[in-house]
C-alpha cells in the first residue's frame, strides 16, 4: 500500500507557477489545467497515491509557451519538464489535462515519453468553422500528425457523447478534434453519457473525477 500525502508544496510553488503534491511513490501525475482552471486538487494525490504536479495555461497559448511563466517556447516546457522528472527520481509518468490542458497534456506527453496520457475533451489541431474562424484562436502543432509513426505513450480520450448542453454559447467540435486518432493502435475512446465538453469538472461535481482517474492508471499505467 502506497503511504498517503506526506508533504505538500503550494505556497512557494504557485508563486513559481505550479503545485507539487508529494508521496513516497516513483509515479508522477502531470496535470494540465485548462482555460481559466484553477490547479488540480492535491485530492488526486491522496486519491491515487502518486505525486502530482499541477500546471496551469497562465499565457493561455495552449502551452505552446512552456510551462511556467519564465517560459517562452515549447521547448523551454520540455526541458523543465524533463529535468522536473528526473530530478525526482520518477519512472513512470501519466500526463493528464481537460481541454486546452489535454492539448498540453498530448503535446508534452510525446515529448517527454510519458507512459500514459488520459485527456478530457481535448483540443488536438486548428480547425476552421463555416465563417473561417480558427479554432482554437492560437496556433498549434497538430498532434494528431505528431503521433502517426509512434506508440511509446498509451492514450486515453473521454469524450462526452455531444456538446448540446452548451453548443448555443461555445463548440469545439470534440469528436472532430479527435477524428486523426480513431484508428491509433495506443489510443482508447470512452464516450460519457454526458452533453457537455467540460468532462472532468462534470465527474468532479459529481465526486468521482479523482477515482475515475485512478482506476484509469491502475489499467494502463
């Protein structure tokens, strides 16, 4: 049995840009905030017992400018990532994040070999609407195209079954944004019975986010 949280960082960290949750465990949790989420709860720590480290978009650039603040590129995110990971001496990685996070989550995940990345309704290309709109509004690297020829990462898509609880106000078309890795041989689709795109904060209303996730990790991790 995995020992409970037995050191948390908050205060000194955020001013830096992040949170880390500590167990005595060798497996990291990276989670990807979204658009204007707040940091994962330190819940997911003592739900799962791995360490976690929590992000946010503060340049709202879908973290195509790193990390942190002090970041300015994809690489500079890869590298403090990187050297975050081998710092604390963890083995098996799992990159996780809803939306824009799942973007980060997916991106970094290929650059960092994570061994499993579980997204939620995640962006994964710029697609145009019938105005000629881009969607998301900042450019990104289609993942989809970055993770035709590998399979080092298992990946893990939740889509909700349709978007129509909000379509009226926002749509990012999420099944769509997923179409490239239908036929992947590492990837696994599962479709909630839930009309909305914010899947994770629905399953954290609801109280299960934090299980869901974990029961997740114990498959594929």
């Amino acid at each position: 049995m995995v020992e409970k949280v037995v050191t948390i960082m908050s205060k000194e960290d955020e001013d830096l840009g992040f949170k880390y949750y500590q167990n005595t465990s060798d497996t990291l949790i990276v989670w990807f905030g979204g658009i204007n989420e707040p940091y994962i709860s330190s819940k997911l720590a003592d739900e799962t017992g791995f360490n976690v480290l929590a992000v946010r978009d503060h340049k709202f650039s879908w973290y195509t400018k790193g990390i942190i603040p002090g970041h300015a590129s994809i690489e500079d995110g890869r590298s403090w990532l990187s050297s975050f990971i081998e710092d604390k001496k963890i083995i098996k990685t799992a990159f996780c994040g809803q939306s824009s996070g799942g973007y980060g989550a997916l991106l970094y995940s290929f650059h960092c070999h994570a061994n499993c990345c579980v997204t939620f309704s995640p962006q994964t290309r710029n697609l145009f609407t019938g105005q000629c709109t881009m969607v998301p509004g900042v450019k990104i690297v289609d993942v989809g195209e970055l993770y035709k020829n590998t399979k080092h990462t298992k990946l893990i898509f939740n889509i909700g079954r349709s978007e129509s609880s909000h379509e009226h106000e926002f749509f990012w078309d999420d099944w769509r944004q997923v179409e490239k890795f239908k036929m992947h041989d590492s990837a696994t689709f599962i479709t909630h019975p839930i009309d909305n795109h914010s899947i994770s904060i629905v399953l954290r209303n609801d109280g299960i986010l934090y299980k869901f996730v974990h029961n997740l990790l114990r498959i594929y991790l």
